[in-house]
C-alpha cells in the first residue's frame, strides 16, 4: 500500500525533531511523494571515507527506485546515540532497516526487538548473533589473507610487523585478524606479528593509542599492518609526530576513494597497500527492495569479492571504486 512520508507542514514539525540527530534529504517546504517502501540506514559514523563510500552507494542506488525512499542517520560514533536512531527510525515507520554498526555486540539486544517486527539487512562491521534478514559483507577473511600476502611482497626476507586492531572485537576485525595470522603463517618468509595495539576502526583512535605505544616502548619493527585504512592513515600520522618508526610500511584495507580515502593514500605514498573493500550498499538496495517484495529463496549470507591493491598480479592503472 502506497503511503505519504511527510507532508509539508509535519515536516517541519519533523525537522525540529531531527535536528542533531543526523538525519537529512528533508525539507520543511518539501512535499515527499508517495513511496510503496520506506527504508531507515543507520550508520555508526560518518567520519570514514568507506562508511560515506557506503552511504554514496545507498544513495546512488536509491535514487534508481522511485517506489522507495531511505532515511539515513548518523550516530556519530555514539553506540547510545546509534540505538535511539534505530528507535527513532521505527516510529517514523520504517519497512526494513539496513544497519552499518558501531559496536555490533552493543547493538544485539535492540536488534531482537527490530528484527521481529520488520527485515534488517546488517553491513560491515557486522553484529553479533542471528537477528537480522541477510547480512552483506566483504570477505573480511579474505582481506585478512590478502594483507598478510601483501606484507610477504613488502618484507620478502621477513621481519617483525606491529598490529592495529579493533577494540570491539566485531566478527569482521576477529575474521580479518584470523585471514592475517594464518596467511603469515603459512607463508614461506620469517615473518612475525610481535605486538598487537587495540584502538577503534576510526584514524583518531589509531593514532592516539600508537602514539601511547611510541611513548611507552622504542619498538624494532619492519612494518605495520591495520585492519582498516583509517586505522593506517592514523599510525601514519602517529610515526611522523613521534619521529619514530618512518619509512616501514603500513598496510591498511578497505580502498575508499577520495582525497582522504586508502587508495589515495596509497597513490601518495602513505600506505604500501590496502584491500579494495564493496561496501555492499549497492546491494543492500537491490536486496531490500527484493525482501520487501517477499522474493523467496533469497541468500541469508552475501559475501562480496576483495582484491589487494596494488596487485602485482595484474596492471593497478584502474583498480579501486
């Protein structure tokens, strides 16, 4: 059954209510056409130039159904501010949430609650237990394996490597970081992981905790390995402020476009290399839309094809997204 979002004057109304909260593409003087599905994403944080990539691709694709409208929030990497977003896009009606979130394990008793009254499609970084419609993520294993098989090219004589890891211990860190350790190994080179510093996926909390680490202890290292670029780019900026540890490489993932993005980075120098990473936000629409048409037989798992750049498999002159 079609439906109207908003009229004019609620949503002014609506507007004051958002105000803060993250959530745009509303006008107060915007009439809003009737839309057969209403669809709420919810982002951990706005910050990473992969979650903007993601929320460009829900954007993009979007715009290609006019039987649905998304409402987009930011939680600003607030795990509180991320649950009254979720509750705050259920009251506004919502048929199906599609879900980027901050601390996956934070977000598992609401998702029970979500998840029995309408679909919910989960991203990257994943979340904890079975509550959820279909989940559509990179092969977070894979780009595990591809970073250890990247450091095996930048140290093929061996050498000691420095790993930035998750905090919240979400399935995609916990998958990323098993991919790398099996990958190294397994691999023929003598390489070895001597210290692992835990921060947030997020460039501030990388360099924040390894200037920590730099303060503490004066450690030998032949290169640094972070399970996101954000994270990299952030050891980056903590080996340049403390003088110590430049020149080794770091290797990040996920291959964002953009000025601040990985592949930019990499391009520049910054970073040796990064995992080209989908962020499944094309596919979160193209599947939404698919569930709320009660398609059947429907994957409960999408799992998305990485690729390492560069690949010295191949020529690199148009890899990335």
């Amino acid at each position: 059954m079609k439906r109207r979002i908003i009229g004019p004057a609620a949503a002014v109304l609506l507007i004051l209510l958002l105000l803060g909260n993250g959530l745009f593409f509303l006008s107060p003087t915007e009439v809003v056409p009737e839309v057969k599905y209403l669809v709420g994403m919810s982002q951990g944080n706005l910050i990473d130039p992969w979650n903007i990539a993601m929320q460009k691709a829900v954007e993009q694709e979007a715009r290609a159904h006019s039987e649905l409208r998304v409402i987009f929030t930011d939680a600003a990497n607030s795990v509180q501010r991320q649950q009254e977003d979720i509750d705050r896009l259920l009251d506004y009606g919502i048929d199906l949430l599609i879900l980027s979130p901050q601390d996956g394990q934070a977000m598992t008793e609401l998702l029970k609650e979500v998840y029995a009254q309408i679909p919910v499609i989960v991203l990257s970084p994943g979340v904890f237990g079975e509550d959820y419609t279909m989940s559509i993520m990179p092969d977070h294993y894979a780009v595990g394996q591809m970073q250890g098989l990247l450091l095996q090219e930048l140290l093929p004589s061996g050498g000691t490597i420095l790993e930035l890891a998750d905090t919240a211990v979400s399935p995609a860190a916990r998958q990323r970081q098993q991919g790398l350790y099996e990958a190294i190994l397994q691999g023929k080179q003598n390489l070895e992981i001597v210290q692992t510093v835990t921060a947030k996926w997020t460039q501030d909390s990388a360099e924040d905790k390894l200037k920590e680490f730099l303060v503490q202890q004066q450690p030998q290292l032949d290169a640094i390995v972070a399970q996101t670029d954000s994270m990299a780019q952030g050891a980056a900026l903590a080996c340049e402020k403390m003088r110590s540890l430049t020149g080794i490489p770091i290797v990040g993932a996920g291959g964002a476009t953009g000025n601040a993005g990985g592949l930019q980075a990499v391009h520049d120098g910054v970073l040796a290399g990064t995992i080209l990473c989908p962020t499944g936000g094309t596919e979160a629409v193209s599947y939404a839309l698919r569930i709320l048409k009660q398609e059947p037989n429907l994957p409960r798992e999408v799992i998305l094809p990485c690729e390492p750049f560069p690949d010295n498999r191949t020529s690199a002159s148009d890899k990335g997204k």
